[in-house]
C-alpha cells in the first residue's frame, strides 16, 4: 500500500492531527478496567482528572469525567481503588492528547475480586500450573538468596533475621519494591525477571506482610503468577499469614505461611547440620571399628589354625605317611616275591622229583634196548660224561657196556 504523503507533498499537522481524531471517535464507547492511581478534583471545578493504571504492567490512561458524578460516589474513590469504567476516547487536536470520557464509574467489590481471583485460579490449574510435578526442589544450602519485599517491612526483617539465625554466612540479594498498589506487579515482575537471570541466585523469595485483600490483590495477579511459572530459579512464597493463600502461592515451587517460616525454610539450621555430622561421624568411626574388630578377630583365627601355626607339622606328618606307605610297599611287595619264589621253587623241586636226572641220582637206570646188540653194563658211575653205553639182553638179563670195560658174565 502506497504512501498518501510524500517529500514534496507532505500533510500538515493539522491534517494528521484531525484525521487521528477521526479514527479515534469511530472507535465508539467501551469498558475498561484498571486501578485508579492519581485523582485531581479541584473544589469549584466541572471536570475531574484521574489516571487508570494496568495493574499488571506499567501503562496507563487519562481519564475525564464530571466532578459531580466522581462526589457522588459511595464510598468515594482512592488511590488504589479497583473500578470499571464506562466511556469515550476523544483526541484533543490542539494539544495532542488522548484522553477517555468516563460517564460511569463501577467500582470493584470484594465480591467480584474473589470471584475473579477463583476464575484465574480454575484456569491456571486447568493449564497445569499448579501441577505437583513441576515444583522444582530447593538447595540445600543456596549460594545466594533473592528476595523481594517491601522497604524496611516486617516482612524483610523476618526473612534476614531468621535465616541469618539458622545459617549465618547465608547471603541475601535484596530487591525493595511496592508490594500494594498500581506499581507493585510492575516493579515485582522486574526484580524478578532479575533476580532469575542472576547466575549466583539460588532461590527467589517473595515475600510480604498480612492485609486486606485489596493489599494482597498483586500476589494473585495473572501476568505475575505466569512469571514465576516462568522462572528458572526455585520461587518461595511467603506471602501473608496463615489464612491468606493468593494465587502465586498455587504456582511457586515452595509457599511458606509466613516469611518468618520462609526464612527458616530456605537455608538448613547450622546447629542441626553440626549435630548430624557429629552423629555420621561417630557412627562412621563405629563402622570402622566394628570392621576392624572383625577382620582383626578373623585374622587370628586364620592365625591360630595349625596350618599357619606350625607350618612343617603337616609336611612333617605326611613325610611319616609316606615313609609309612613306601615301607607297606616294600613289606608287600617283598612278601609277593617271596611267595612267588617259594612257588617256583616248590614247582623246580616238583620237576626235578619227577624228571629223570633224580631217578638216575637214586641209582635208578635208563636202559634203551637196542635190537641186535648184546651185553651189559655193570656201573656207569665211572663212565666219563658223553660216553655211549651199549646194552646187551643175553639170558634174560640186562647189562649195559661201557666201552672199554671187559664184558663179564
């Protein structure tokens, strides 16, 4: 879309200006909602002047409405009062200003409050917020602590006093901001969007006294609650007292009833931690001392066992079995030779008493007759070995011959 203006034909301001104005009054009549912030009703005058501020965010509205209806209201209007208004933009050409014509001003009861601040706590349990599972755990022991409360409150002083009692080298990064009223949200968001971009803090602690739940109103602010949804870094709530529960307490990670017990929450009680490490350690040294009573128990037992305690007596004791066994062998081993001779020898003696060399050593001759051949043999025990003897059969008898002997009758 081409430009209607242009170097050499530029428009003048007063053209801007009304065309502005047109645009402007087509928009028509609307509600808006906000926090009155500043209120200038001077006495005699027609027209009053307030500013609407977003509760959430650092913007702002002039408005203008009659100074009749604005003294008519019951209970009057303050700063910090919650309203709804009803009106007209209009662009005043001459000054270049916008500002709203109000005709009618609601302000917000504690009813509609409550009723809004259940409607936002439905939706954002609804988109999972306040879910169990995304509560991000603690430090034990941060390395520094960010907290957001109010200058010189209670609030601050409970938090220091009772953190610095429980650990006493813990290390605050404090952030003073309006904790009611129109600038609250803004001002809490930007120490929070701080603190959580901090790379040294560990936690994040928001805290505030108890109040009104018009005082309480920026604790349960939607654009607040999605911030601390948002942070990176652990978020404790301490906001109030007991009964108070705003919204942002649903969606940090910890809520603590009062910043007295947010300030002992957040860092361990060093009297406690030394008692516990007395108790470890002494229970450590027990552990140890039972070890070594055991093992030093169990290596005297080893110790005492006769293996250990006379080294050679069981090489000494299998010596004497083994001799023992050798000289069973040798006992054995004799005995089996010793039957086997005599068996030998009972068996030669059984040979030779049956073998013709006895009988012939008897006296007892072996004659062969031969046929055709006569004579005798008187004694052969002269005969030399080898000799041939001759036998003869003559009358009935037998005579073996030794050559060389005369044969006799």
């Amino acid at each position: 879309m081409s430009s209607p203006t242009s170097p050499e034909e530029p428009w003048p301001v007063r053209t801007v200006a009304r065309k502005i104005a047109e645009w402007i009054n087509r928009l028509g009549a609307l509600w808006v909602e906000g926090q009155i912030t500043q209120i200038s009703l001077r006495p005699g005058a027609a027209t009053a002047f307030l500013t609407l501020r977003d509760p959430s965010a650092d913007v702002s509205l002039t408005l203008t409405c009659s100074a009749a209806m604005l003294r008519r209201m019951d209970p009057p209007l303050a700063d910090g009062s919650r309203v709804v208004v009803h009106g007209k933009f209009s662009y005043f050409v001459n000054r270049g200003t916008l500002s709203l014509r109000v005709d009618e001003i609601r302000a917000v009861g504690i009813g509609e409050l409550l009723a809004r601040i259940e409607r936002l706590r439905k939706l954002l349990a609804a988109e999972g917020l306040f879910d169990a599972a995304r509560k991000r755990p603690l430090p034990f022991l941060p390395n520094r602590v960010g907290l957001i409360t109010g200058r010189a409150s209670a609030a601050e002083h409970d938090v220091l006093t009772n953190a610095r009692l429980r650990w006493p080298a813990v290390r605050f990064e404090v952030r003073n901001v309006a904790v009611q009223g129109a600038s609250a949200v803004p001002q809490i968001l930007s120490a929070l969007d701080e603190l959580d971009r901090a790379p040294e803090v560990d936690v994040i602690v928001l805290a505030r006294g108890g109040g009104s739940v018009e005082d309480l109103l920026p604790f349960s602010d939607e654009a607040l609650c999605r911030a601390v949804s948002r942070c990176r870094t652990p978020v404790v709530s301490a906001i109030g007292h007991e009964p108070d529960s705003p919204v942002v307490d649903h969606v940090a990670d910890v809520r603590c009833s009062t910043p007295t017990g947010a300030g002992k929450r957040i860092v361990p009680d060093v009297a406690e931690e030394t008692q516990r490490v007395h108790q470890l350690r002494d229970r450590a040294r027990r552990a140890l001392h039972g070890w070594v009573d055991r093992e030093r128990r169990l290596l005297d037992a080893l110790r005492s066992r006769p293996v250990l305690a006379d080294p050679h007596g069981p090489l000494d004791q299998r010596a004497e079995q083994v001799e023992l066994l050798r000289d069973r062998s040798r006992r054995a081993i004799t005995a089996v030779l010793t039957a086997e001779q005599q068996s030998l020898a009972a068996t030669r003696s059984r040979l030779t008493t049956l073998g013709p060399a006895a009988t012939l050593a008897r006296g007892y001759a072996i004659v062969q007759r031969v046929d055709g051949v006569d004579g005798v043999l008187r004694s052969v025990d002269d005969a030399p070995p080898g000799t041939r003897l001759r036998v003869r059969v003559a009358d009935g008898a037998v005579h073996v011959v030794v050559p060389g002997q005369a044969d006799e009758d």
